[in-house]
C-alpha cells in the first residue's frame, strides 16, 4: 500500500509537459527515450545533458486541433529513472 502512494509522488513530482507537431502513434503508458542537449556559453557544439536524458513514461495525450494543424500534447514523468552507464 505505502509502495504504490510513494512511486506516485514520485512520478507526479518529475512530470513536464511537450508539445510535438503531428500524429505521433504514441499512447499513454508507452515508454520514450528523449537526448535532452545542455546549452551553455561555454560549451562549443551540443553536449548530451545526461540527468535529464534518458526513459521517460507517457502519463497523458492531449489532442489538439486548430485548423489544419494537428498538435499533440504529452505529459511524461522520468519518476527517478535512471539508465545505467556501467
């Protein structure tokens, strides 16, 4: 019982929301990888920011529809995930 009310909190916690252009064949439960780049002065080219890089969880999907245009927005979660570098 304690279990499910703490990976909850988690999940809820590290949650951010996107938006992507088009009709992705992504559902809510789906599992993602993101490559989130670090952008900083000093840095010449892009760096793999490798905190924020790695398995994300689709928790919802909102679609939208304006005009032509068809957006899709999602709310994913890393919930503590971490990928292993060993």
């Amino acid at each position: 019982y304690m279990t499910k009310t703490v990976i909850n909190y988690h999940m809820k916690n590290s949650a951010v929301s996107c938006m992507i252009n088009g009709q992705g064949k992504l559902t809510p439960g789906s599992m993602i990888y993101l490559e989130v780049l670090e952008f900083n002065e000093d840095l010449k080219g892009s760096v793999l920011d490798k905190e924020r890089s790695g398995p994300y969880l689709i928790t919802s999907i909102v679609n939208i529809f304006a005009g032509d245009q068809y957006k899709q927005q999602l709310t994913i979660t890393k919930g503590g995930l971490r990928r292993n570098t060993a």
